[in-house]
C-alpha cells in the first residue's frame, strides 16, 4: 500500500497536496522503512513540493520527530538553499533565452534542491546518530583507500 502511496504523490502532486501534508505525522513509519531506497530516488522529482514531502518523510522515517529541532534544521539549510538560488537567478540574467540554456538552469536548479535535500537527511542523521554517521565516514573512507590502492 505504501507503495501506491508514493506512486500516487508522484503522479498527481498538486491534486493531493492537502491530504499528504496533512497526513505525513499520522501515517505509521515502519511501513515507510521498507521504501527508504524508493524514497531516495524520488527525491530529484521535478516537483517542488514533491522533494520536500519525501525528505520530510525521509526524516520522520530515520527517527526524527522532535519538530522543533526539524524546524531549526530546516531554516538553517532554507537559508543554504535560498543563497544558491538567489546566485542562480543572478547568473540567469546573463544568459540567452535559448532552450538548452533553459535546460541546463532547470537541471542545475534540480541538483541544487536534491543537494539540500540530501544536505537535510545528514544534518539530521548527525545530530540523532552522530556515531553512525561517523562509522559510515570511516567505513566509505576504508572502501575508497582500498579501491585506490587496487588500480
């Protein structure tokens, strides 16, 4: 059923907006856990309010539910995000309105807002698991060494 959830949010975002952003606190995260990697590529979706809904899901699903400290999170990468956009829009001025150029700002703007979703997750993830985070650092640092070292 979860699944059909997130099918459905992603189809029809605008037309359900209310009803997912009502419902994100009551819906049960365990059944979430399981579509945690679905969760995560969905979350380059071109839709706003799709990106935020998932990383916002994403965090409950890791355990946050202290919505102040998600609140303090959240304004501090708001302000990240908004500088980025703010130096996308002043480079936009200087280029031709050519639809590949359009493309490319879309795309850019894209990457820029699954970044800061991603930027979000670890914030959190480090304030509530710091120990993990940190042992997924050694062990993706370990894993690099050895990958250097064989080629």
């Amino acid at each position: 059923v979860t699944l059909r959830l997130l099918r459905v949010l992603v189809r029809y975002p605008q037309q359900l907006r209310t009803i997912f952003e009502t419902n994100l606190l009551n819906l049960p995260t365990i059944a979430w856990k399981r579509l945690i990697p679905q969760l995560f590529s969905r979350l380059n979706h071109p839709s706003s309010f799709v990106r935020d809904y998932i990383t916002n899901l994403l965090i409950v699903v890791v355990g946050i539910t202290d919505d102040s400290k998600m609140r303090r999170i959240k304004s501090s990468d708001d302000n990240i995000w908004q500088r980025k956009l703010a130096s996308t829009h002043e480079s936009e001025d200087d280029i031709d309105e050519d639809d590949k150029e359009e493309d490319d700002i879309e795309k850019q703007e894209n990457t820029v807002a699954m970044k800061n979703s991603f930027r979000l997750i670890y914030n959190v993830l480090s304030e509530t698991n710091s120990h993990v985070v940190e042992q997924v650092k050694l062990f993706v640092h370990e894993i690099r060494r050895v990958y250097c070292s064989m080629g």
